[in-house]
C-alpha cells in the first residue's frame, strides 16, 4: 500500500456522536530502529515483540461540532486534564488530518491511562499513539463500514508511525516488522506488519521482564538521538547491518535457537548504545546499575546455562528476556540479584502479547 491508499473517498455513514475504547500495547524491539528521516520514515528496517501488560488505554468521546475549520479537542490523561501533552497530540492530529477528514467535524475528548507507573522511565509513546489511532480508525470505520480489516490495521499503524516511529509496532502481535527489507514480502517504510515468516512456539510465549533501573526523563531524548544518525560515521554501516541481523532472525525465530536469538539480541541492544556514544555530540543512557545487572546476567546464563538475556530501549532500563519454561528459576534470580539494582526495587514482568484490542464500553 501506499500513502494514497490510506486517503479515504467519501464516507458512506455520518454520525451525530459516540465513544471508543481501545488499548495498546507497548513493544520491544529485537532488531532496533535508530535514524529516520521526514517524516518518521525508518533509516532501516526493525522488528519487536509485541507486549502484553504494559499498555494504554485510551477512550475518545465524539460529538459532531457547528464550525468545522478547525481541531478541537481536551485531554485527561489518569482522569485529570493534561495541558502539556496536548501539543504533541495537536501536531499528531495536524499531521494526519489529510488522511482522517472527519477529525474537524467533531469535538473529541480524548481520555488516556497507562497500565504501568507513570514515570516509570517505560516510554508510553509507542502504546499511547497506537491506542489513539486505534480509536480514530474505529470511527472512520463506523463512517465507512465496508473497510477491510487489512486496510484498517495498515492503516491504523501508518497513522500510528506519525505520531511515534515505533509505535507502527504496537498494532498487532506477537512479532511486528517494520521498514522496507528486500527479503520481507509485504513489508513496509510506512507501517508494521505482522512478521510473516514461521516463529518457533518458545518465542510466541516469551517473557519480557522490565528492570527499571531510572524512572526520570532521559536527558537526551529519542528525537535528538535519532537526528544524530545524519552524519554520524558508522551511520550506513549501522543500517546495513540491521538489514543483515533481520536475515539471520529468520532461521533463529522458525527454529528456536535460543542461542542465535541471545547474541543477535544483545548485539542489537549494545550497538544501539554504541551509535549513541560515538554521535556528535556524544552521549551516554546507561547508568551503572544497567552495566551491573548486564553483567550479573552474564554471570548467571554462563553458571547455570539458563537462556536468559537482555535487550535495552532508549534509556537505563533493561528488558530481560526468557522462555516461559524458565519462568520460576528466572524470577527468582530477579528478584535476589537484580531487584537491588532497580530504582526502588522495582520491575515489571510481561510477556510477549497479540496486539491492541477494543475494550467494550
Ligand atoms: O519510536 P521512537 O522514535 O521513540 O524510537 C524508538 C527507538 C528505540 O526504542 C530505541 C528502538 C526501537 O526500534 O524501538
């Protein structure tokens, strides 16, 4: 599809008013996209698992309007009015307007809560603008009802991606692609798709536990650091490479070789670090206690031969991945040796989900 496939021809309802509720996940990317260019299109192609606890709910109540030039909505985020998020969501809405015509017709009040501890340092980005597109599809579904399921997920991840790159991951699970790959049949720079290759059965029910070693704002944010791709040194090498390492995935995620998945997974993880603290300027997200408890999963895989291994966003936080089958021993090593290196001992234990899903208000 492309982007004039995601511009609709007149719609075939009206509607006087309603509500919507969708939730979204959050996702975790294995394959990490670093670099874009205008407007959030992935300097290379990436791939996440799709999470399951952590998530936003999102609800938007619409009523038709008189003056139909201009946005207008508000915004509660936990229950209370949310005056600094409504920029970003200004500009989102902005920015979709042309493919979402009905936006200017109604007033919207747009209702958002997250499953994890605000602050937590989890980006709530991802979750928050693949909820919101969510709801805004499903009202331009009721105004056109013969659209297909395809177009509307494709296109609830396109319009997902205007408002956070990563959060075109966030539609539908359990694996999502995303960004143009030679050797990936449907996929695309303009939104995720479910990975279409055979993923061995461990990897459908994969844990994903989250160390939140630093719940404060990050002091660079994805923005800035996806801007430091431009003329970065290693940049080209960097999204080659990304290409190359979602080959290798292949035969790792149809077969379950857990040993493949951990050193591709964790290459991943330290070479987005590593962009990071060879931009210009430079910069460094990790803080001491990602390096210990990198460190004391190292330890603990070489002693006890449990697959367990890391992943890292954006942040100090560690994503600590493991089989199901590994669940008991796993946890227990998390919360003896690792818990202590975590912000007010805290973690979060999910796992990998199916994707957003409408909640029936
Ligand atoms: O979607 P953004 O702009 O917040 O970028 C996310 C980038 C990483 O989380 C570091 C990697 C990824 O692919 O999710």
């Amino acid at each position: 599809m492309t982007e004039k496939d995601f511009l609709p021809s007149a719609y075939q309802n009206s509607l006087k008013e309603g509500k919507v509720t969708w939730k979204a996940p959050s996702n975790i990317a294995l394959v990490k996209y670093w670099g874009k260019r205008p407007v959030q299109i992935p300097a290379n192609p990436s791939i996440s698992f799709t999470l399951d606890t952590c998530a936003t709910t999102t609800s938007i109540t619409f009523k038709e309007k008189d003056d139909k030039e201009v946005l207008s909505f508000d915004l509660l985020f936990e229950g209370r009015p949310k005056e600094d998020f409504k920029p970003k969501i200004q500009t989102f809405l902005e920015r979709i307007e042309t493919y979402l015509p009905f936006l200017k017709s109604y007033h919207f009040i747009i209702e958002t809560s997250n499953s994890f501890p605000h602050s937590s340092g989890i980006a709530s980005s991802a979750s928050g603008m693949a909820a919101l597109s969510m709801c805004l599809m499903d009202i331009e579904r009721q105004l056109n009802p013969s659209m297909e399921e395809s177009t509307f997920l494709a296109k609830a991840s396109f319009l997902a991606r205007l408002g956070s790159g990563s959060a075109c991951r966030s539609i539908k699970g359990s694996l999502v692609q995303w960004g143009k790959h030679m050797h990936i049949p449907g996929s695309s720079d303009l939104y995720g798709v479910p990975y279409p290759f055979e993923v061995n059965a461990v990897f459908q029910t994969y844990c994903d536990t989250i160390l939140l070693v630093h719940k404060g704002q990050k002091q660079v944010s994805s923005t800035v650091g996806h801007n430091l791709m431009h003329n970065h040194p290693y940049a080209d090498n960097r999204f080659q490479q990304a290409g190359t390492n979602l080959n290798q995935l292949k035969p790792i995620l149809a077969s379950g070789d857990l040993e493949g998945f951990i050193k591709l997974v964790e290459s991943e993880a330290l070479t987005l670090h590593a962009m990071m603290m060879t931009s210009s300027p430079y910069f460094i997200l990790m803080k001491p206690d990602t390096l210990e408890i990198i460190n004391k999963i190292w330890q603990y895989r070489e002693e006890t031969k449990i697959p367990v291994c890391f992943t890292l966003d954006a942040g100090a936080n560690v994503h600590l991945l493991y089989p199901v089958a590994a669940k008991e021993k796993v946890q227990m090593f998390i919360e003896d040796e690792l818990a202590p290196h975590c912000e007010n001992g805290q973690y979060i234990h999910d796992k990998v989900g199916s994707g957003a899903i409408k909640i029936n208000s």
